[in-house]
C-alpha cells in the first residue's frame, strides 16, 4: 500500500472480476475506494473458491481494502442512494467504477445530471452493450486455438481471466488519467472499456491480426516460445523448468552452461546460420536443437544447475503449483509485498498491497476486505452528510443494511 | 486516441512487451513518448512475427504513437543523451518508462542527480533483479499445471503473454498516479514491477493463493469455468462456442432458450438442489449436467440459436481464429476503435487506438509507429535544445542515427 492517490474518493459498483480489479488497484495506491453492494451481496459474493465456512476468498481477495456500504438496489429509493454516491461531492469525489448496464439507473445521462463533471470507468462485456465475460471474448480472438500441445486439437481455455485483469488494470489508468484532465478541464467523462476491445486491441498491438491478414493463422506450437528459444525441459529428478533464451546472450551463457556449445555449432556449421544473431533460426530449427537441450537437461538436476544458472543469469522458472509458490522466497514468503492479516472470513493468511516497490516511500501494511455492509452508516453519514435519524429510518425501512445483514 | 494525457512528455527506454505496452497506453491517450533505441534497434527489434520483408509486426504493434530516437548506448556520449533525455526537462516531462536494470547507467539514482522530481516505472522480471519473462513467472505461480484438459498431463503454457501486458497497464496507472502524486508534492518517485509481483499478487487477489494454503491446488478442469456453469459445446454442423451462466438470470434463460427445463428439473428433483440460486452447485454436478446440453446443442446449428441467443442475452462467444475475428464486426471490420492505416514495414492494414469509447469527446485516428530514428534530429533539438551544429557532429561520430541508419 502506497499513497499516491491519497484524498481521492471513488465509488465502486461492480462485481466479478474486471470492476473490482480497477477499484482494488486504486485503493492500494492510497485512494478511498468505497464498494456499494446488494444487501446481502451481489452476483459474486459467494463467487468460488470458498472456504470451509462458504465464505468467498474470491470475493475478500479482489475487494480489500475496500469500504463497504449495502443497499437495496431493487428499491427506488436505495436506487437514488446509489446513483448519489456514485456522484458523490468534493473536489476529489465524482469518481465511479461500474459494470452496470450503459442504460438504466446509472447511466451516465443520470449520474451527471446529479454531477455534470462526473468520471465513470465503466467496464462491458462486448462494446455493443452485449454480455461477454473473459472466456467468450477470449474464445472470440482465438487464443484457445493457439493454446495447447500440436498433437491435440481440442482448443485449450485459459485458466487464468487475463482479459478481465488487463481491462481491470487498463480501467483504473484510464480513469486516473481523466481525473487529471478534469483537473486541466473541469470536464466530467465517461469511459466505456469492452472486454471485447480490450482484447481486439491487443491481438493487434502484438501482431497477431497483421499475421492473420497475411493468410496465416498462428498454428499451436505446445510450450515453445515463438520465434525465438524457449520451452518446458525435464531434469534428471524429474523437476520440469520453463527456459527462455531471447537475447544473443541469454543464447550464449545458456549453451555455455548447459555445455553444448560444440554440438550447437556444429548445427549452425551443417546449416549455415548463426544462431546467436538470429533468435528466429532458433523457432525454425527447432527439431534440431531441441533434442540437444533435453539430452544436457536430462542429465542435470536443478540443484547441478542452480549455481551456474543463478552466475550467469540465465533466464527460467520452476513448474510449480501455488501451493509451492506460496512457500517461495521470490514470490509470496518473505515478500514484502505480503502481510498476514485478519480476512473478513475469519482466516488470517497473506495478502499482497500494490504489486511493485517505491524505494523512495514507505510501505503500508495491505489491508483486508470489510464485512459486506460495515460502512454503511459511516459512508451515507460522511460521503452523503445524512443525520443519524435519515440513517435510522434507511434501516427501519430496509433499503439499507450494516455488517449483521440488517 | 483520446487526448486525456495531452501535454504530458514521456521517455520510453525499453523492450519486449511490459515495458512498451505502456508507453503505448500513454501515447494512446494522447502523451507525446519518445523511445529511444539502439541504433539498428534493440533486441526486440526484429521479433516474430515478421513481415515477408522481414520487419516486425510486433515491433510496429507495440510502438505506435511513439516518436524514435535512434542513439549509440554503447558508447558514453550516448549513455549520457540517453540519461538527459529520460530526466527531460519540463514541468510535464522527467517521466520515464524502462526494463533497463536497477542498477547501471539509467539507474534511478543517476537518473535523480539530472532531476530529482524524475518519475521512473521500472518493469522487472524477478523483484531480486534477476532475470524473468512472462512465461518463467507463468509456470512458476503455477497457472501451466491448472490449463489444459484433465486427461492430459502436461503443462500448458498461455500463449497469451498476461503478465506482460497486466504489468504493462498496471505500470501506466502507477505511473500517471505518480505524476498526480508530484504536482501535488513535488517528489520524484521510482516505482518499480517486477513481473514476479504482478503475478504472485494477482494469484492472491483472485483466492488461487489462500485457496492453496488450505491444502488444496486447483486442479486442471479442461475448459470448464471453475465454480459456476460453462464450457466448450459443439453445435450442429460443428461450430464451437464458449458458453457461460454465471448468475441466475443467465441460468434460467440458458435452459429455456434450449428447452431442457424439465430434463434440469428432473435432475434437481433427484438431487435436491437449487441450481440456480446456487451457481457452485452447477460445477459439483457438471458431470450430470454436461450431458443434457451436449445433446441440446448438438441437435441446433449457430443459425438456430442466434436469434434466442441476441434476444434474451445469452453470455457466449465463438471459437474462431484470429482472421475470422479481424471480419468479425463485434471486434476488428467496422470497429471505429480501429483505422487502416500504413505501417512502418510498408502494409496498410487496421490499427488500434485506445481500447475504450469516451461518448463525450471526438476520437482521433490511431497513429503508426515510427521507423527507427524518425524523431532522432527533432528529439535533440526539441527535448535536449541541441542547436544543429551539434546535432550534425553527433551524427559525423555516429552517436545518433536518422532513419536511414546514419
């Protein structure tokens, strides 16, 4: 956690992954990022994993730091709550994170009729207002016909909702980008991000859809890195390592270590090519090197390896499952990064603050998420400036609800 | 391109994905960046996929926007133009972008001597400094081992480099949240994001982390959406589609526009369960559901589905390559996100801008990258104020080159 959006106010009304991420993102750089909800929780509130108990680690993990206010969202009246919060007053308030429908009862069109410079990042499925979540979209581009081993043509999903945290990310750098501008300007903007651009707009910026306009449609290559060396090796033990040699000296240092550098330029001699100054002769002949690397491989283990390879720098990772991830010094155990804390679940376990390091600053503890519900009178008291009695009677009538549900 | 970031001055010294994904970001917001490179380029530069002629579609997708300045690292004169360029003067400039190493010539601390309120987003591999790529950190959170289908063993890397472009986002929203830190008080700040960290954190906020500390990895479950409901069908004349009902509503218009209400209510009678209240109970049963909508989907053809699908808002999309996706009109033809525009190899084909719609404000056309030294003599004369005469001799001594590589 980090201070740089100190004072910021943002409201958030979203759920699943992409909303959240942006809200999320915001408040570990120090903003107040206040998350209203359905009483008794959204459509992700009891979103898998879960623990024993089935309480969401899903949910408390993708919402701390957050605070949390719950509202009757099917009422009129906790409508007009929710739309006032998220035009909420104060130089640094008119913030709103949402996945909320373009149309209905926080539209842009009503929110800024309560607050005309208002900023809303808001996250959509397909840009024509369509639902689409990261695995159709992900499906729509043809990363799952890409992924996935050459002998098997089943397409392969991506586990991991890399659309939904990219839009997340993305989301939470436009917004702050239009604050600054409503800084220079005075004027209020709404920021409309489909997944599905989101993803389109990626295919190109890496070149995948100018190769396909060529005719040619990436084929699956397994766990080869494309266009250049690198791929899944077994040692002796067993243990399996990625390995990735991009550069000239990536190259080098890794036939010098692995100590193949005879049998490679003998390759290099019989075809007459330079495997050093071209890394894209490395993917073409493949067939050929590939058998030199798993033979080297094969006879080391990773502790035979591990000093040479710490020496010279050389570039790979261990195949592990979290469960070993969690337990790595360079990952999750003794990152600062990490702090063991109290989860609205129950359970005290590790949960990272802002994914980097400020040298120049210090480092705040990550904190956890609230209870659904647990600022709900201290926001509508300090963001909304209702009396105690206004507050009273909002729970009287149930269109609001504190951390007990009522 | 939207102008949110007009006015701001970024330098860019970088390579691979992370690091330019985010000056791209920048410069699609309307930031002037200029990235400087080797001369001949760096090692980034000729990177697959190529064009006929042998230039980089990658290259030229994950710099456009930008200016290039074209500059001698090698030899200390360069170093030094490449330190005064990334510490430029200006309220709106002293930002830059790097994956160069902590330590070294563009260090941060070198950097401040120029500028002591410099603004640095430093992309790394490991946070120790050592070296990593998205697919050394992939496999070592973990995500290999859970792609990929359960009767197959193997690992499965993404093709989609995730991490790459997270931190590339996520290092342009720390970046615009430090210059909002600055004007408000003047601190220079480096951030820097390791790879390793955008990963382990982001495993932690999705529940993979806690989830595995209570003794349980996520194993591998092919293509089906863990939690909830949703899966890969084959429909009637072999077309693939991504289907998903996650909430409620999503559920019970799935089974009525496939008319197997009663076959799913037969199956919750036997079971005594609520499927949809209960979108976890749809993954605990798959194996009994799985089959009802196999058959379903297997008697209609997309044609048949379509129009049910459009009117009552099914969540799927189509498995299809990415050159079906550049004629889909949800995503690349016709998508005003996108412009044909000519590209530096000499192709005209669709560009990105922004990944987003702002309704209130006119979009601009997305911008080719540059061809290596572009901006080389306007760079030095404008950011630098180098007069002509020294701008001529850096050139006789070979310290900078133009785009013709001179």
């Amino acid at each position: 956690m980090y201070d740089l959006l100190k004072g910021l106010r943002v409201v958030e009304g979203s759920a699943f992954v992409a909303g959240p991420t942006c809200g999320l993102y915001l408040a570990q750089l120090g903003a107040e990022v206040i998350r209203f909800d359905n009483i008794g929780g959204g459509p992700d509130f009891r979103r898998w994993p879960l623990t024993p108990g089935g309480d969401s680690l899903y949910w408390e993990g993708l919402n701390k730091a957050k605070k949390s206010i719950a509202i009757d969202l099917g009422r009129p009246e906790g409508r007009e709550l929710a739309q006032r919060l998220a035009a909420a007053p104060g130089e640094q308030g008119g913030v709103f994170v949402t996945n909320f429908p373009v149309e209905g009862f926080l539209s842009y069109e009503k929110l800024s009729a309560l607050r005309p410079d208002l900023i809303c990042a808001r996250v959509m499925g397909w840009a024509d207002g369509r639902p689409a979540v990261d695995y159709t979209v992900n499906s729509a581009v043809g990363v799952p016909l890409m992924n996935g081993h050459p002998d098997d043509p089943r397409p392969v999903n991506n586990v991991l909702p890399a659309w939904d945290l990219l839009t997340g990310a993305y989301a939470a750098f436009a917004l702050v980008a239009a604050i600054s501008a409503r800084q220079r300007d005075g004027q209020g903007r709404e920021i409309r991000i489909p997944l599905s651009d989101v993803a389109a707009s990626t295919m190109a910026n890496l070149g995948y859809l100018a190769e396909s306009l060529g005719g040619q449609d990436r084929p699956r290559i397994g766990n080869d890195l494309f266009g250049a060396f690198g791929r899944d090796f077994v040692l002796k033990g067993g243990r399996r390592i990625m390995l990735v040699a991009i550069t000239a000296r990536q190259w080098r240092t890794l036939l010098q270590v692995l100590e193949i550098e005879a049998e490679v330029g003998a390759v290099e001699a019989e075809l007459g090519v330079d495997f050093a100054g071209h890394e894209g002769l490395r993917f073409d002949h493949r067939a050929r090197l590939l058998p030199l690397f798993e033979t080297a491989f094969a006879a080391k283990t990773l502790e035979d390896l591990l000093p040479s390879f710490e020496r010279e720098g050389v570039c790979w990772g261990p195949y592990q499952h979290m469960s070993a991830a969690a337990e790595d010094p360079r990952l999750v155990k003794g990152n600062p990064m990490f702090s063991d804390i109290l989860h609205p679940s129950g359970a005290t376990y590790p949960a990272p603050g802002f994914a980097g390091t400020i040298p120049q600053q210090a480092r705040g503890p990550a904190r956890p998420a609230a209870r659904l519900g647990q600022h709900t009178d201290e926001v509508l008291s300090e963001v909304l400036g209702l009396s105690s009695g206004e507050i009273a009677q909002l729970h009287d009538k149930g269109v609001v609800a504190g951390p007990g549900g009522r």
